[in-house]
C-alpha cells in the first residue's frame, strides 16, 4: 500500500530529468494522467513537465509523506506535504491514485489543502 505512494512521491523528487523519465516508464502508464486544481495533463511528458513546473516554483523542496497511505482495489489515497527537507511542510495535499492492473499509475487525482499565500 505504501509502495505506490513511495513511488509516486520519488518521481516527484527526482530533480535529474533522466531519473524521472526511468521512473514515469517504469512505474507509470504511457497514457496515464494527471488532474489538480491547476493542472490537467495526460502522458508522460507532460506529467513530467508538470513536475519540472513546480520544482521551479519551489526549488529545494521535497515531498513527503504525510500519515499512511489507504488502499483498495486499484485505489490510493494519501496526503504528502512539501518544503524543505526536514522542515514542517508549506503545501500539503491529498492525492488519489488510480493503478492498472500491473501496479502502474495510471491516473492522479489531486487536491491542495494547504497552499502558501
């Protein structure tokens, strides 16, 4: 159950370009999507350039994992924070994450419910 959200949470940290793309082929569907109240995009290239967007909007921080991660039938949820690493973080949200049958993500569904002024 852990294990998604883990893995989740790495490709958002991974700051190397090429590390992300490993990740997002290894453990994300080509076609996989990601939805949040300030982004809609679907692929990876896309999810990627998402990542890119806002580890530029907050360089140096980190997501974490927030509580446990809840699991059923392909789904996921749980809450991840970000800022500095080994600090409280400054945005926290909820995340739903939708799996194929092969453990790979293939659609996020993003809340914030923290968000810095």
């Amino acid at each position: 159950m852990t294990t998604i959200a883990e893995t989740y949470l790495q490709t958002w940290n991974a700051a190397d370009a090429t590390t992300r793309a490993g990740l997002l082929t290894e453990h994300w569907t080509e076609a996989a999507t990601y939805t949040d109240p300030m982004a809609d995009v679907a692929g990876r290239d896309q999810i990627s350039a998402t990542i890119d967007a806002v580890r530029e909007q907050f360089p140096g921080f980190v997501f974490t994992l927030v509580g446990e991660p809840d699991a059923h039938h392909g789904l996921t949820r749980f809450h991840w924070g970000l800022g500095p690493a080994g600090a409280e973080p400054l945005v926290i949200g909820f995340d739903v994450v939708i799996s194929d049958e092969q453990g790979r993500i293939q659609q996020v569904l993003g809340f914030l419910d923290k968000v810095p002024a």
